[in-house]
C-alpha cells in the first residue's frame, strides 16, 4: 500500500515540477534572454554607432 502512496506522491511532485517550470521559469527565462540580448545590442550601439557607420 505504501508502494502505491509513494507513486501517487511523486506523481503530484513531478506535475508540480512541471507546472512551475510551464507557467513560471520558461516565460521569466524567456523574456531575461530576450531583455539581456536587447541591453546587449542597444548598449554596443550606443558605443560603437549604429551599424553601417
């Protein structure tokens, strides 16, 4: 019976793991990378010019 507990248990841990990594971390990791290479691109440009001159 304890076997079939500890189952259903890391079931719920791994829909858990799975919803936090779905609605939280994946978007947040997305919009980070996006805004880092946005900074990144618009930073070196206000150094070196923009391109083409």
């Amino acid at each position: 019976m304890s076997d079939v507990n500890n189952n259903t248990e890391q079931k719920k841990d791994e829909l858990n793991t799975f919803l936090f990594l779905t609605i939280f971390l994946a978007p947040f990791l997305a919009v980070a990378i996006v805004g880092v290479l946005g900074f990144s691109i618009w930073f070196s440009q206000l150094i070196m010019g923009p391109p083409g001159v």
